[in-house]
C-alpha cells in the first residue's frame, strides 16, 4: 500500500498515509486491546529536494504515448497545476466556462483551504472536448470517473516515451518549474497552486533569476583603463 500510494503522489503524501496507519493500530493495541502489539509500519524516506519535471518536447512525446483519458488529464494538469485527484474528481458543477474558471472545495484541498483555479486557453480546450461526454464529472474511462492514474498504460506510455523515475505528482512539479522559467512570480504561483507556505514553493526559485536581474542590474563594475 505504501508504495503504491507513493508511486501515486509522493512519498511525503504516503508518510502522512502511513502516519494515520500507525495511529490506528497504537490504539487498537493500547486503547481498544484488540491486539496484542502494534505491527511494524515501515515510512519511506524523504528526499526534500526532489524536483522532478520535463521539457516540453519529453511532455509531447510522454501525450502522444498515452491513451485519451490520460492524456487529456495530463493536458488540464499542464494547464492549471492541480492536484491528480482534484483533476480525476472535478465534476462539471465546479467549472464555469463563460467565466474560465474552476473551483476546489476545502474538502477536496490536500490543504483544506478552497482554490479558485484560473482556466486558460489550453484548459478551456480540454474541457469543451470533454463536454457531452458524461453529466456529472469532467474526467473518465468508459463512462466512470477515473480513480486510478498509475496504472500500467501510465508506466509502459512514461517507459516508450523513454523518461526515468516520473510519476504523475510530477506533471505538478513541470507546471510550477514552467511558470517559474517564464517569470511567474512566486506569490502569484504559491495561490494558483495552493500551497500553504511560501517555502513549498521556494523548491523552483533556482528555475529563474528573472525576479533578481533588476536588482543586480544597480551594480555596475568596469575594470579601469
């Protein structure tokens, strides 16, 4: 399960699963005595630096590997950063087309706080070829909603696409690098996001020096005749 959900996300986001795994058997030994000792849980280790994104041309080669539906929700992800759930569960009474702009709820935030989430063209694209398609969710596979995206047509399209070590949390991880690279500030890409902490997005600052160049400008030296 652990490495599932870590192949799923990340494994921070499998730690936290895991934490909550711990908890309950803590109890059931220490509280509810419906065991005599609490299993070992193992935690995966973390490294806080991992930053894994892809160049345009490694995305279009991974999109035209991948079957429709994954394809069309690597697109929208591309195109507004969301989270894989709140991409597979985005139904389409959060969504207002005349007004390019889509919603998630706090209860559907890995933050808990409610996100409203810019549509751009590319976004609004993917969603008018998803119109019709079914009544209640934007994103599914033979008419049901998708609740699985690491799925063995995802590892073989990421292997004959010939990428290493990327998993779907990391088309994330491309979207903010992409926005960082085009000059993004950081305050405005911590709220299109949602991330909680200005340190969450710090990870991408050494993708551009865009905000820095004017600063550095105000220092001129020339070397004397």
């Amino acid at each position: 399960i652990l490495e599932a959900k870590a192949a799923e996300a990340s494994p921070s986001t499998a730690n936290r699963h895991m934490s909550l795994v711990r908890a309950v058997l803590r109890r059931a030994c220490e509280v509810w005595e419906w065991i005599d000792r609490v299993p070992k849980a193992p935690m995966l280790s973390v490294d806080a630096r991992r930053t894994r994104w892809i160049s345009r041309e490694e995305a279009a080669k991974l999109l035209a590997e991948l079957p429709d539906h994954l394809a069309a929700m690597m697109r929208f992800t591309f195109a507004t950063g969301l989270r894989q759930r709140n991409v597979s569960r985005l139904a389409w009474a959060d969504v207002d087309m005349e007004r390019a702009c889509a919603w998630v709820h706090p209860d559907q935030s890995k933050t808990g706080n409610a996100i409203a989430v810019p549509l751009n063209a590319n976004a609004l694209a993917v969603l008018k070829a998803r119109q019709g398609q079914h009544p209640e969710y934007v994103f599914t596979y033979r008419g049901k909603p998708v609740t699985q995206v690491n799925t063995k047509a995802w590892r073989a399209a990421v292997a004959r696409a010939g990428l290493h070590d990327f998993r779907w949390h990391d088309l994330r991880h491309t979207w903010a690098s992409w926005h960082a690279q085009a000059g993004t500030p950081f305050n405005v890409l911590q709220e299109m996001g949602g991330w909680k902490s200005a340190e969450m997005v710090r990870r991408y600052a050494h993708l551009s020096s865009a905000h820095l160049l004017s600063h550095a400008e105000r220092v001129h030296w020339q070397e004397p005749a």
